[in-house]
C-alpha cells in the first residue's frame, strides 16, 4: 500500500512538472527599442504569477499551463499599461514595446527637466559627447563599495589610484600619467587645492553621497582649459529634481585592522596643542621657550579597539513656482577610524659598489581618525529664454593621527647589544575647500547664446604643532631584532631621550575666476547644422605658504627613563634649541594670472560630428620669499603664452556606433613650490626648488570604437599616443650643476628632454537577465631617459656619462576592473562584486642606476549589497579590501647582504610593505 501511495505521488509530481511552462520575452521602449530594466509582468487570469524583466530587459514566467491563451499585463513607470494577449503553447519569445505616457511625462517633456542618475543616462552621455568620456551615474556610485570620490573613480577604465602613507586612496593617475598632469572641477569649474606643494585635488576629501555623476574627459576640445593631459576628473554635485525628494542615509561599521596581532590603537592629547607658532603670536624677534609649548601632542595613550566608523548622509531638493525655481541641499559626514602598519627597510650604495645593501630596518604604526563632512547648496531660476544659478560647496576633513616608529641600524648592533630609536608623530590637520559661483545662461534669440559665469574658490590647510619625539633604546642583542609595537617586553638596557621637533604649517589658496561664451547656430546646406563658439577666460590665483619649526634637545642629555611605555615620552625636559624657528625659505606669497580666448566650431549631420578649434592662454606667476626677520625677499617671475590647437572626428555609422579620432595640444605648469627657490634638508638628501623651470608641453591623440548594444550596455576600444615635451620629473643634480655627479647634491625638478605614453584601452558592459558584467583594461607604455650616479667597482668616483631608461612615475603597465552585478528588481535586491588590478609600477626615482623602487602589482576586492523595500528603506552592506592585499615596495637589484634578512628575496631587494586591513560598513538608506 505504502509503495502504490509513493508511486501515485511520484507520477503527480512528475506530471505536474512536465505540464509545467515557461514563457519568455522582452519590454522595449516603443520609440527608441532600448530595453526598460524593472518592469512589472503579471497574468491576468493567474494573480499569483508575475516576474520583472533583468538588466537586458528581458523575463521568464514560469509555472504556466502547457497550453491556453492568457492576458500579460506589463507596467513599468512613466509608461502606459499595456495588456498582451499571448499562447503559451507558442515557441519563440515575447516581444512587448511600450509607449510614454506623455500625461505622466507633461511636465518633463514639455519644460526639459532630464534626470542624470541613471546608468541608462551616463552612457547616453558618453554616446552622444563631442569628446572622449567615461562616465559613472549616481546610480553606480551608490551601489558601488565605495564611499568617496577617490575609491570611486578607481573603477573607471584607464584610472590608477595613488596612495598616501597611510594607505588612503588620495590622487588619480590617468592613462599613466602623474597626478600633475589632471585637473579637478566640481560642476564644470575649477577648483583649487589645499595641498601645499602641489595644484592637484586631494579625491578623498569628496564624499560619493554628493555626487549625481562623476565624468572622466580623455580629451579636451578648445573651451576647455588647456592643462590636462591625462584628463579632466569633473564632479557633478547633485541637482534639484523634478520633484520633491528627501533622501537619508547612515551605516556604521569597523576595519578589522585592530582586531588582529594585538594592535593598539594610539591616540595623543589634540585638546591641549599650540594652536599658532610663537613666531607668528610674538613677532619674529621673539625668543621662545619651552614654556610657549603645550605638552598634549606629546602625551600618547594606546587603546585596544577605536570607536566604530560611521557614515551619515542627508539630500533634500525641490521644485517651486511652477517648476521655475529649483532648490537643492545636501550634506554628508564620515566619522573613521583606520590603521596602517609599514615596514620600511632602508637602503643606500656603498662607496666602490654596484648594489643597494639594507642598513636600517623600520616599523611603523599609523593610527589615523579622520572627520570628513561636506555640504553642498544649489538654487537654479529658469525663466523665458534666461537660466540662472547659484552654486556653494564647502568639504573640510580633520585627520588626526599618531605615527609610532622604531628603527634599527643593522650596521651598529654588537654582539651584546644594539641600539633602537624610537619616535612619535603626533598631528591634526585640516583641509577644507569652499567654492561659490553663479552663471548665466541667455538665449538672446533662437539661434545665438551666450552663457557667463563668475567663481571665487578657496583652499586651506592647516598643521598645527605637528610633533616628532625620539628615543634612544640601548637592547640586549639577545633578544634579537625586535620590530613589533613598544609594549615593555624587550630586554631594554638603557632608554635615554634624543630629541623632539615641532612643525607650524598653513597655507592658503584663493581663486577668482570668470568665464563668457557666446554661441550661434546655423545651417550649412539642409543637412550640416554648424556651432560656432568663442569665448574668454580670466584667473587670478593667490597663494600664500607658511612653515615654522623649532628643535628641542633634552635638558639633560644624560637622563635614564625608567619604565616601559609611551608615559615615557612626556616625562622628558627639553630646552628649545632654534628659538628663533627654522625653514623660512619655506615662507613666500605667490600670484598666479591667467588669460584665455578661444574659437571652435562643430558641425553636425547625420553622419557625425567635427569639431576644430584654437586656444590661446597667458601665464604670469609671482613669487615673493619673506626671509627670515624680514617683511620682504627675493623676488620671482615667469611668463608665456600657449597655442593650444585640437580637432576632433566622430563618424557615426549606426545609430548604436561611433568611430572618434581627436588630437589636442596641453600644457603642464609648474607648481608654486617648485619654482621657489628655497633649500631644505630632506630625508637622505638637500632638496632644492627650481625658478628656472619650464612648463611641459603635450601632443595627445586619441583613436575609439564606439558601440552601444542597448542603451545601459556598451563596449569601447580605444588608443591613445602623447608625446611630451620638457616633461617635470625630480632628479638627482650635484651642486657643479652636473646631472648624477659630484658630492653635494640636491634634488630637484626639471625638465628631462622628451618622453613617450601610449597604449590601448577595452571597455565593456553587458547584461544577461539579472546579472551583469562591468570590465575594463588598460595597457599603458611609457619610455623617459634620464642620467644617475654610479661608483667605479671598488672606488669611491662615479662614472660619468651613466644613463638610464624607465616609465614615468606611477604608471602601470597594466590596469583592469572587473565587477559582477546583480539585479532583481522584483525583490528589491542588487548586489556587486568588485575586483581591481593595477601592476608593477615605478614609485619612486633614485640618483643611482638600478636603484629605483617599484611598487608591486596589487589586486584588491571589494563588494557591496542592498536590499530594497517597497516603502522606500533599503539596507546595505560594503566590504573593501576582502582579501587583505598588502602593497609592497622593492628594488628590482638584490645584494647578497640582503638574503640576511627575514622575507627577502632571492631576485629582488625588498624595501617596504604596507597592511590596510579590511574595512565594513552596513547601514539604511530611505529615500521619501
């Protein structure tokens, strides 16, 4: 009875299952046949039977009857409902086409509001650029893994991302060339940097909750500014929406950096500092004391976990008076904690060898905290024919931090004992950028516009009483090398202090900027539309740098430390040795005018687009040093104009593809403090500036094949040459001028002749149902000569005439990102597995031949999940560094002194590496 029940149920089953039908199809737009992702599909006569089409637009029903016909009933939003009857006894897939409903759409149709967020709207706006664009929606960023501008933009084709010392994302490389070679705007205007060496952005600094898109321009046509070669990073904030939205978001988490290996975090008494240098407070006769100097920076404490990471963000905009008046507000916090430690060995060439030894080994702590927030406000009035808007943004991060680090000299340890310094770094910095500005758009009669805008921007940065303090540790050799956290446990014979040095550093970068544009259509025959544009730039640039130090030596240079422990540190009496402070030469004001005209045009007709124009720009810098004691110095300038010509060609053969070809000429100036002549002592070496040095000049083409599948897939390909002339780079010059010789030498930056940057690049997006692909690699070639210092075997001269090629600094030959999605719009889900890979790259340059460090090939994976519900919460999760990559620094050169060493290599010199940990993040987002 028992096997006949089992039978009969068996055969149900079986028939059920065989009875059972699938049916497939796909939901287009009606007019433009793109697929529409997220539509709703439900059987009339079946109520509990319904799916949502995937990522490529397309839907399985399934558990239908074998045969009969059915009513489907498609929606999707902005669209007419539309009811398809169907058999699903036929073969084949389902093709379903939906109209706007333009009732829905009224007011956008008729009054243009376009959203940008989409995925669908950043490839649009690749397809139909005039130049070369990578573009990542709002809807991407928010999905992504990643929580500001830097990590964000190292998933877009071609992007490298250099680090600090910390480990912190903070520059973008494009197509291999340096940091130096980009420029950053935020909604299409230039912004200037709190870095105070350097033009460049620090990226970290933008949270990803402000953005609406983030566009990457590869090549630049003439109404853009002509300093850029590797590209244009454009961060375009979030815009008032067509209708009134609220959106919140907060997430805490944690890096996993302190769970392991006991690692303490370490913190120092930032409440009590010396907010301004007695120099500055006093005037510069005055004669400080220790007294003038608060003891908090010095006081180190160590805990066992930091507070949990948090991430908070709020964006509220509308429209008012009949759509007339737009209004958007949006802020954003980051509240985080991180850790880093680095192991650092130190390497130098022996007089009369032919190889780097180790002769230093080094580790270092890095606990870091830093407060991230920005805010950003835009009004926008749209009347007859007139546009106006008024934009503001202010960002500011505080980093407050304690470096620990011991070193040992392993050319000085004895058999009975050795001896370790010890330091502490102890600082809190600030950088901040605000900007505002307001333009114009006039459309004075159908066919001429003219558009103006009007911008002042300022950068700050601020390091207060930034304090190094050492020790001397005399250690029983017995206990070995000890390269782990100071804790007590080492057999410490003796513990006597070295010295203490305190840093005042500020500068200020302040901008005013305006720009006009006039344009007017025409038609050349019936069918070439012509654009005629010209237009005119002028910018005024103030930069003013501080820098005071002052050195301490202990009162008793004989004392003994008792204990074990950081309490140490603030148990030292020091006398101020430079009462007077250090390093004026670092102290100067500088101007910067800038003047711009150009003329374009772009023709248009059915068969594509060309673009040709002409730049001119002028450059006049300024620089005043205020020497010490003195209200006045030497003074510096520097002066040229630039021709800056560029073409560009896009044939579109088919409404899905495009085929562009486009030169442009750029220019590279050089950095405020690299002009200035000061001198200061570096780490190994003088450092020097260089007033007679010349701006570089690029040639950039570029060659990409264009095809769009549907409107949210795409793939391009492309190659790209640039040919520099006078290219800045660092190098080693002896104090005869001579490039690698002589015994007093500096460092510097000059221009080094010529150099080469090709390659080729692949992008690709694919969807299949509810999984997608996004991936993109990068092959970037670069050849630079440049002359180094080498000892005669056994002597300690050099040989003259030594010279070496190598790549440009910090470019990879290889690049690539690779990330697997899914979607499910049905169930609210979306999720996203990210993989990234930059190679072997050349981090830094030395003044001896095959000395070079290079940084090892880093792959890093990271990913991030959110799960959305009807009523507009969703939760999420981001995960970075999953595999817990570390970076590595290494000399391609190998001693044999150096296989003495735990971890080295048989084939290389390993220098340094560095451990991030992994970082988490979960939290809800409610849109309203």
């Amino acid at each position: 009875m028992k096997q006949f029940l089992l039978s009969a149920a068996l055969i149900a089953v079986s028939t059920t299952v065989a009875t059972a039908h699938t049916l497939d199809g796909i939901v287009k737009d009606n007019r433009t046949g793109e697929p529409l992702i997220g539509s709703v599909i439900e059987v009339k006569e079946l109520p509990s039977v319904k799916t949502t089409t995937g990522l490529d637009g397309s839907f399985t029903l399934h558990e239908l009857p074998d045969k009969g016909r059915y009513t489907l009933v498609v929606r999707y939003i902005s669209y007419k409902t539309r009811e398809i009857p169907v058999d699903v006894s036929d073969k084949g897939i389902v093709n379903i086409t939906l109209d706007e409903d333009l009732r829905e759409l009224g007011e956008v149709v008729i009054k243009g509001h376009k959203e940008y967020h989409s995925d669908r709207s950043a490839i649009d706006m690749e397809k139909t650029a005039g130049n070369v664009l990578n573009v990542m929606s709002q809807q991407s960023i928010q999905l992504s893994p990643d929580v500001n501008v830097a990590t964000v933009l190292q998933r877009v084709s071609g992007v490298t991302m250099e680090r600090d010392a910390s480990g912190e994302a903070s520059y973008a490389i494009l197509r291999g060339m340096d940091k130096r070679y980009n420029y950053t705007l935020v909604n299409g205007v230039k912004i200037p940097s709190p870095d105070d060496k350097n033009r460049y952005i620090p990226l970290n600094i933008f949270p990803s909750d402000l953005m609406d898109r983030l566009v990457v321009s590869k090549s630049l046509t003439a109404d853009m500014e002509g300093d850029a070669a590797g590209g244009v990073v454009d961060m375009v904030m979030k815009d008032a929406p067509s209708h009134f939205q609220i959106q919140a978001n907060a997430a805490v988490g944690a890096s996993d950096y302190f769970w392991k290996d006991s690692r303490d975090y370490l913190t120092s008494n930032r409440s009590d500092y010396t907010h301004k240098a007695p120099y500055e407070v006093n005037g510069p006769e005055y004669k400080a004391t220790t007294s003038d100097f608060a003891s908090g920076p010095t006081q180190i404490s160590r805990h066992s976990m930091p507070a949990p990471n948090f991430v908070g963000g709020l964006s509220i905009g509308n429209r008012f008076w009949k759509d007339r008046i737009g209004v958007m507000l949006a802020g954003s916090i980051q509240n985080t904690f991180r850790g880093t430690e680095r192991t650092y060995n130190s390497v130098k060439m022996a007089s009369g060898e032919q190889a780097m030894y180790i002769y230093s080994l080094q580790h270092r702590y890095y606990s870091i905290h830093d407060l991230t927030a920005g805010v950003h406000a835009k009004v926008d009035l749209q009347l007859k024919n007139n546009k106006f808007e008024w934009y503001n943004m202010y960002v500011r991060t505080n980093s407050k931090g304690v470096r620990y680090n011991n070193s040992v000299n392993t050319e000085y340890i004895s058999s009975d004992s050795y001896t370790q310094d010890d330091e502490t770094r102890s600082l809190s910095q600030t950088q901040s950028i605000f900007a505002t500005h307001i333009k114009g758009t006039h459309h004075l009669t159908k066919d001429f516009t003219v558009d103006w805008a009007g911008i002042f921007s300022q950068a700050k940065s601020e390091d207060p009483d930034r304090v190094y303090l050492s020790l001397t540790n005399t250690i029983h050799s017995a206990e070995g090398v000890d390269g782990s956290l100071w804790s007590g446990n080492k057999n410490i014979l003796k513990t006597m202090p070295k010295n203490m040095e305190r840093r005042f550093q500020h500068n200020t970068d302040k901008d005013w900027a305006g720009y006009i544009n006039l344009a007017y259509n025409s038609q050349l025959g019936n069918n070439i539309n012509a654009l005629w544009k010209a237009g005119a730039q002028y910018r005024r640039k103030e930069r003013g740098n501080r820098y005071y130090s002052y050195n301490f030596t202990p009162t008793d240079i004989s004392q003994k430390l008792d204990g074990n422990g950081f309490d140490q540190f603030a148990a030292i009496d020091w006398t101020c040795k430079t009462p007077y402070s250090q390093a004026s030469q670092l102290n100067y004001d500088s101007k910067e005018h800038i003047g711009a005209a150009y003329i374009m045009t772009t023709l248009k007709s059915r068969w594509g687009e060309l673009n040709a124009g002409l730049r001119a720009e002028h450059t006049n810098q300024i620089y005043t040093m205020l020497q010490k004691f003195r209200n006045m110095g030497q003074v510096g300038e520097q002066s040229y104009w630039d021709w800056l010509p560029s073409a560009s060609l896009k044939w579109t053969p088919t409404k899905k593809m495009n085929v562009r070809l486009s030169y442009y000429r750029s220019i590279n100036r050089p950095g405020f403090y690299e002009i200035v002549p000061y001198q200061i002592m570096g780490e190994e070496y003088q450092e020097k500036g260089n007033p007679n040095l010349k701006r570089a000049r690029i040639d950039n083409i570029d060659l990409r094949w264009e095809w769009f599948p549907s409107a949210t897939e795409q793939v391009l390909a492309g190659v790209f040459y640039k040919y520099l002339q006078d290219p800045i780079e660092q190098v080693f010059v002896a104090a005869d001028g001579k490039l690698g010789s002589g015994a007093d030498a500096y460092y510097m930056p000059d221009n080094l002749g010529n150099a080469k940057n090709y390659g080729f690049e692949i992008d690709v997006v694919k969807y299949i149902r509810h999984f997608g692909i996004k991936a993109n690699y990068t092959y970037t070639h670069s050849r630079i000569t440049t002359s180094k210092r080498e000892y005669k075997e056994g002597s300690a001269e050099y040989k003259t005439g030594v010279t070496q090629s190598r790549p440009l600094v910090n470019q990879a030959p290889h690049t690539a990102n690779l990330s697997l999605l899914y979607k499910d719009t049905n169930y609210g889900w979306n999720a996203q597995l990210a993989a990234s890979y930059t190679g072997t790259k050349l981090a830094l340059v030395s003044p001896f031949k095959d000395a070079d460090q290079w940084d090892k090939a880093m792959f890093g994976l990271d990913f991030s999940m959110e799960k959305k519900f009807p009523c507009g919460v969703s939760v999420f999760l981001k995960a970075n560094n999953l595999l817990d990559a570390k970076r590595e620094r290494y000399l391609k050169t190998v001693n044999q002194s150096n296989l003495e060493y735990e971890g080295q290599s048989s084939d290389k010199t390993i220098v340094g590496t560095y451990k991030y940990g992994r970082t988490y993040l979960v939290g809800v987002r409610v849109k309203i």
